[in-house]
C-alpha cells in the first residue's frame, strides 16, 4: 500500500516537473509577449539616456517588441542597479549600466547592493568613450603643460568641476600623476560641471563628451586633452593624455545593457544578437559618434572581463590617491 503511495507521488511529481517544464520551455520561445523594460539610471538627456533612446529605438523596429525606458534616478545610477538586479531572470527587465555604477560602484563601495559582474550578465556594450579636459576659453593655458604649471602657480585657484567618482577618479590620477594642485568642486551632473568651467567658477573638469560639445563649438571652453592613447575622432585636433606626456591617465568610461544573473540562455542569446543588430545599423552608429563616442564594442565574457579589469584597475587608483566616497 504504501509502495502504491509512493509510485503515485513519484508520478505526480514527474507530471508536475515535466509540466512546469514546458511552460517554462514555451515562455522563452514566445518570448518577448510583453514589455520590456531597459533601466536607465540618471536624467532623461544626458549620455547614457541618450544612449539607451538610440539604440532601443531601432531594437524596437527591428523585433516588433514593446520597449518602455525607465529613468530611475539617483545616487550615481546605483538606485537602478540594484533595482534591476532584483528583478525576475525573464528578460523583461534590462538594465542600461554605466561605468560608474559598475566597474566603479563595485570598487569604492564595499556595501553596495549588487556586484557588476556577479549580479548581472552582460549583453552588449553600447559605446566607449575617453574623457575630456577642458578649461575656460579665456583660460592663459593652452595644453596640458601649460595647465599644471599655472595650478602649480596658482595653488589657491586650481580647482576642478566633477559629478560623480568617475570623474573624480580621472581628475585625481592627474594630480598624482603630475604632482598639480586641485580642489574638488561637486555639482549634480557633469553639465552643470561643464558650465561651471565656462562661467569661471571652476579652472577645469574632466567629463564625458555629449555636454562638452555644445559649450566647446560655442566658444565658451576650450578642449586640452582626451584621456588615453588615442584622439577622439570628433575632437581630431586635441591631444591625448599620452601625447600630452601623461600616458597613465586612460580611464575609458562605457555604458552596456545587462540582464540579471540567472537569465536563461536562450534570451540572452536572442537579447544580444538583437542587440546587436540594432547596434550595428548605420544611423545608431551615426548618432552615437555625434556624441564623441566609439559604438559598440565586447559582448558576453568579453564584456565581463573588462569589468573586473576595470573594477581592480579603479579600486588601485582610489587607494593610492587615498579618496572616499559617501
């Protein structure tokens, strides 16, 4: 009697397995048969967002699929990091992420909700970019040599724009790379950083491109360098940081789509390739480079060792520079 009971357990639950099976089997074939939603975690207009708008767009037309943008904003993108990272592994809730709430996050805050590279699979990197220094268009310097002899000068007059860690990070690689004073000045975003340079308030700022473009073909600042080896190929005329004499200041920023750890693979195959179909159309590509960055670049484990490297390269310089972070 009992041997009956338990066959029939056995069998129900093989009954019940294999069914939840294939409705599990069935909801990743349909799949997208709902919305999906990418996570943006800063402002509608700035990079990232803009980013995200650009390449969704086309990955919309592409597949037929619903897309809704959420900006979730706040604490550097972290607040959106972690909410995406709690969310269900079915592939209808994407997180667009940033250097800075990454590789970034994961380095200087030891509390954090979330890791980049353990917490989430990458899909697609959208774009890279270096960073760019400017400084008043009035300003007596004219290269970055020129700039730190005047800091060095002026000590009681060399400060610097940022708005987030990425950028205090590059501004103070800098400084301990060429021994140059400089106070840091914190604003909201890294425009409000730029305008701060184009007033006067602040002597320079190291940020991404899209909110230096339009202040610089004003006339209001003016470009000294661009972080790393290589010139940017929407500021052909401004030196690199390794041309300038200062080839250790490199930081690369990018910004990538991510799913949460546990996706099942079938989407996130499909997520990348379609991804990277829209990715690679000619107009993306256009508008991405109109915002002074490289499109596309790693995807799958190729992008996620570029996060550790990035999270052990930017947790050595915070702690030789001796910096903080609230």
């Amino acid at each position: 009697m009992m041997a009956r009971i338990r066959d029939g357990i056995i069998c129900a639950l093989a009954v019940l397995l294999a069914f939840l099976s294939s409705g599990h089997a069935r909801a990743q074939s349909e799949y997208p048969n709902k919305p999906i939603h990418f996570i943006v975690g800063f402002a509608a207009g700035g990079g990232n967002d803009l980013f995200a708008r650009l390449v969704v767009q086309k990955f919309q037309e592409n597949t037929g699929a619903v897309t809704v943008i959420e900006n979730r904003v706040g604490a550097g993108g972290r607040i959106a990091a972690e909410f995406a990272a709690r969310q269900p592994t079915d592939g209808y809730t994407i997180l667009v992420g940033a250097t800075g709430q990454m590789s970034i996050a994961t380095a200087i805050f030891p509390d954090l909700g979330y890791h980049a590279s353990n917490s989430f699979t990458p899909l697609n990197m959208i774009a890279s970019f270096p960073l760019v220094l400017v400084v008043p268009a009035d300003h007596p310097a004219k290269n970055m040599k020129e700039l730190i002899a005047w800091a060095k000068a002026n000590p009681d007059k060399s400060n610097y724009g940022t708005s987030s860690p990425a950028f205090t990070i590059a501004s103070e690689l800098l400084k301990l790379k060429s021994g140059m004073p400089a106070v840091a000045i914190p604003y909201k975003s890294s425009n409000e950083s730029n305008l701060s340079v184009a007033s006067g308030q602040s002597s320079f700022t190291i940020s991404d491109g899209p909110p230096v473009m339009p202040l610089m073909n004003a006339g209001k600042i003016r470009a000294l360098a661009v972080t790393g080896s290589e010139r940017s190929s929407e500021l052909p005329d401004v030196p690199s940081m390794a041309e300038s004499g200062f080839p250790e200041v490199d930081t690369q920023l990018w910004s990538g789509f991510f799913v949460p750890a546990g996706t099942p693979e079938p989407i996130v195959a499909k997520l990348t390739s379609e991804l990277g179909k829209a990715l690679a159309d000619r107009a993306v590509q256009d508008g991405l480079r109109k915002m002074a960055v490289k499109p596309g670049g790693p995807t799958g484990g190729a992008f996620k060792k570029r996060i550790d490297d990035d999270i052990r390269a930017f947790a050595e310089i915070v702690k030789a520079a001796n910096l903080t972070f609230k």
